[in-house]
C-alpha cells in the first residue's frame, strides 16, 4: 500500500497554496494538520471531523489556515514563517489512522540584481577588479557581453558566487558584465556594467 504524503512545494512569498496529500486514503473520518514534522499537539493548526461535523483550530493556527473538504490545508497570504515541515494525520476509523510529511517552500520575491565594481577603468596587467552582484536572490550566474561567463585561470568566485575577482585584467576582460539572480521560482537579470580596460 502506497506510503501517505504531503505534496511538497515551492510557493513565492504573499500567495496562498494548498497543501495536498499523495496516496490519501479513502473513507477518511476526519484530519489534523501540525506544523513541524511528528505529532505534537502544541504545534496543531486544525482538526476537522467528516462524521462528527466538527472543526477545532490548534495552537499554531493563524488565521489563514483552513482544512478543505477533501483534507487538504489551504494556508492564505504565505509569510516566510509559513516555510518548513508539514505533518497530517488521517484518521480512518477510531483505531486506524495514517500520518504523512512533507515540506512547504517559501521564497521571497528575487529583488533586481545589481552589479557593482571596485574600478571601472583599469589598466592592463597592472590592476585587478572586484565585481559585486547585490541581490537577494539563491542563485548567482554572471554573464560577459550577454553570453555565461567561462571562467579563466585569473578569475575566482567566492562561495556564494555574488563577488567576482579578475587578477590580474587583460584586455580580452573588456566588455559588460550581469549578475542573473534567481531561486526556484523567479530570476532577474542586472542592467550592464561596463569594464574599460586600458593598454599599459
């Protein structure tokens, strides 16, 4: 028999999601929904009864939490709190029941990218740049003279990709560089940058 779950989802910050359950089983006499992953009574959003007609919220309802017909939770206006683990309890009949996990994904809205260099002008083999992509974005890619940029032996990134380092500069660096930002959901692509790199 196929393992009860919650569908996991990445949804953008400020939109409402439903959540649903895979291999939900049939005949179901009522739903709990908890936040978090396990049955914790502290951490009950809501507790609806198909036979009984009774809906009770939990300690961690908001306001915005509703348990559907068919046992889905419908969370309205997402906040990054509403981010993390999701637990379900199916109840079956008095005795039996079913529990299923899954994760909700809350990203902001990926602000315009924007890059920024220490120098602007630099001179060949005597100079270095930094160039600074700002943006709240996940993933960082950068881009020279609209094409991905490939990364020579004098190019270094840093951990999260947003600082690029060019020492030293040659003049094969000259041209416009872009930072595209983006997380499961959106990406943003920043205005050019030009880079003059002067003969010695």
């Amino acid at each position: 028999m196929a393992q009860l779950a919650i569908v996991s989802v990445n949804v953008a910050e400020g939109k409402d999601v439903r959540l649903r359950m895979r291999h939900r089983p049939s005949g179901a006499a009522g739903y709990v929904w908890y936040k978090g992953e396990g049955v914790d009574p502290d951490r009950g959003i809501a507790f609806l009864s198909r036979t009984r007609k009774l809906y009770v919220n939990g300690p961690e309802y908001s306001g915005r939490e509703r348990i559907l017909s068919d046992g889905s939770l419908l969370i309205k206006k997402l906040t990054m709190n509403d981010a993390g683990m999701y637990t379900v309890v199916v109840f079956l009949t008095r005795t039996k029941k079913e529990i299923g996990f899954g994760r909700l994904s809350v990203y902001p809205p990926v602000i315009l990218a924007r890059v920024e260099a220490s120098n602007t002008t630099v001179t060949e083999n005597d100079d270095s740049v930094v160039l600074h992509c700002y943006t709240n974005g996940v993933t960082i890619q950068w881009l020279f003279n609209g094409m991905y940029l490939q990364l020579t032996e004098r190019m270094t990134l840093s951990g999260d990709h947003r600082h690029l380092t060019i020492n030293p500069i040659k003049k094969e660096d000259l041209g416009w560089y872009q930072c595209r930002a983006s997380n499961p959901l959106t990406a943003t692509l920043s205005w050019p940058l030009v880079l003059d790199v002067k003969s010695e």
